[in-house]
C-alpha cells in the first residue's frame, strides 16, 4: 500500500502555496489528463498531477485545470532548471503542457525512455510499476470523464497513483543509473506531422475534406509507424466497436481477439503500447484523414485508411 499524502487545488490560495512549497523540490513528477484529445482544436488539460517528496513524505497534489485557475505561476518552477521533472512518456504531457499554456518543462526525465533506452520491451507505466516497483495499477478509472465536477474519490485516487508511481519510478531508475533525458523542442518538431500543435491545420471529425483518397493515403504512407499501423488495422478491422477512450485505454492491456492479434502481429508479443502513445497516433490517424469518428462516437476507418491498411496488413 502506498503512502503519499492528497490534496485537490482549485483556487488561486492553493496554488500560490503550492508554488511556494515545490520551490525547494530535487524531482517533481508530472502527469496529465485530458479531454477530447483526439481533436486538437477541442483538446483541454483537465487536471494537472504532481507529485514531490516533503522530508521523506511522497505528497501528491492535482490541479483542477478547468477551474478557472490562471496557471501561469506554474512556469517557473516547470522550466527552471534545478529541479528535474519526471514525466512518463513526456511526448505526450510536456507538449501538452506547452501547447495549451506555453509553459516548456524543461530539464525533463522521461521514465518511459528511460526503460526503453535500457533495453526493455514493456514499457508502460502500468508493466514498470510492476516490474520495478511491485505495483499493481488500477486502471478502472482509465476512460473516466475527466469534464465531469465534483471528481469522484476514485477518479482522485487514479489520478494521484500514476503521478506518485513516476516519482518513485524515477527514483528508482536514477538508483539503477538509467537516463531518461527528453529536449521538449526537438521532440515536438518530431511529432507534429502525426498530432499537430494548436497552429497546424485543424481537425474536424467526419469525412475527410476535400483531399482525394489517394492523396491521403500517399501521404500518410510514408512515417506511419508501427503502433499506428496496428491501431488503423483495429479500427478498420472493427469498425464501429471503439471510441477513442476505450480504444487508448484498451490497447495495451486486452491482447485478445482479433485485436490482440493485429497488435501482436505488427508490434510483436513482447511490447506493449503506453496509453498516452496510443492516444498520439489515434489523434494523428484523425488528423491525416485516416480514420474519422461517427456520429456514435466510434472510430471508423475512412477509404484512404482501409486502403493504407490492406497495403501494411500482416499476413
């Protein structure tokens, strides 16, 4: 059982306080959770978690993003240098974070890279936490909705446990003399072809414009990579079955059923695909006009998708 200490900011006192108290912190562990992330232009930060050490005590503190709250005090303790930010998968979270409030978390250890860079296969919060730390994440809370006040007690405790396991999974990587560093700017020049910053062109659900099938599908053939290539073949394979929720939370825990088998077969058994990482490349399948939601809120693959699928589909 983990002991760390929760508290729920809301107002501009708390975060005033909390900026005073973090001052003084070696690491900070960040994490995030969002809404409507597929779609970039409807895309909120919805919470903010961090967690820190106070004496010995892991503390972990989450920030209600939707309450109105001016997060600009968080700049300085998020970019000055001192103190390390540990951030699991940071390709996600730290460009969030600049995307929405300008705010470039830097010097950052991504405990995600870390593993990988090590040589692991499994590298998601949830397969670390075990490995490493003898953890067993509940993920019940993983397709919760995050734009829904008051937050229930549950959603808290989701929240806090993701953000206190990358503090100690940090520590514990620094223990075994693993390097998790991640450049903020030269990683988001490498994604916007695949989720796109808040000036690229928008994206609106639905057809997809007046590109033709073929432009689309030249395009998107060259750089779509692996984990994306699996999730296109889901969602054409399954039309209609996921949202984008089920499918990102889903996707790196139920290998079973024509959907284990599409994973396994494009990515191999062995590697596992981080939730946040799977939202990126949904996101971005969106974007290049490959897959589009119905008016159902499920994933459905476009004709320039189904097409890019059957040319990569694994026999």
């Amino acid at each position: 059982m983990l002991d760390y200490r929760l508290e729920l900011i809301d107002d501009h006192p708390g975060l005033t306080t909390l900026i005073d108290r973090i001052d003084s912190a070696h690491a900070l562990a960040l994490d995030i959770e969002t809404i409507n992330w597929w779609d970039p232009q409807s895309e909120r930060v919805a919470l903010l978690q961090l967690a820190f050490r106070e004496g010995r005590q892991p503390q972990v503190v989450i920030i209600d993003a939707l309450a109105q709250l001016d997060l600009e005090p968080l700049r300085l303790p998020f970019e000055q240098r001192r103190t390390t930010k540990a951030i699991h998968n940071a390709g996600y979270d730290a460009v969030r974070l600049s995307r929405h409030f300008r705010i470039n978390t830097s010097p950052i250890h991504d405990t995600m890279l870390a593993a990988r860079r090590s040589g692991e296969r499994r590298c998601s919060l949830q397969a670390q936490a075990q490995t490493h730390l003898g953890l067993q994440l509940d993920k019940m809370e993983q397709r919760s909705d995050w734009s829904r006040r008051p937050l229930g007690e549950a959603q808290l405790r989701y929240a806090a446990l993701d953000a206190v396991c990358t503090l100690l999974l940090y520590e514990d990587q620094i223990g075994r003399g693993l390097h998790g560093d991640y450049e903020l700017r030269e990683r988001t020049q490498q994604r916007q072809t695949s989720l796109p910053l808040s000036d690229a062109p928008s994206f609106t659900p639905g057809p997809s414009g007046s590109r033709a099938p073929e432009d689309v599908e030249a395009s998107a053939a060259a750089g779509l990579s692996a984990p994306a290539q699996a999730l296109l073949g889901i969602v054409t394979e399954l039309a209609g079955r996921y949202s984008p929720e089920r499918l990102a939370a889903s996707v790196g825990s139920e290998r079973v059923g024509l959907a284990g088998w599409i994973i396994d077969r494009v990515l191999g058994s062995e590697t596992d695909v981080d939730e946040d990482t799977a939202k990126i490349e949904i996101a971005g399948l969106c974007e290049r006009g490959l897959v589009r939601l119905t008016a159902m809120r499920r994933l459905e693959a476009t004709e320039p998708g189904t097409h890019l699928w059957q040319r990569v589909k694994p026999v």
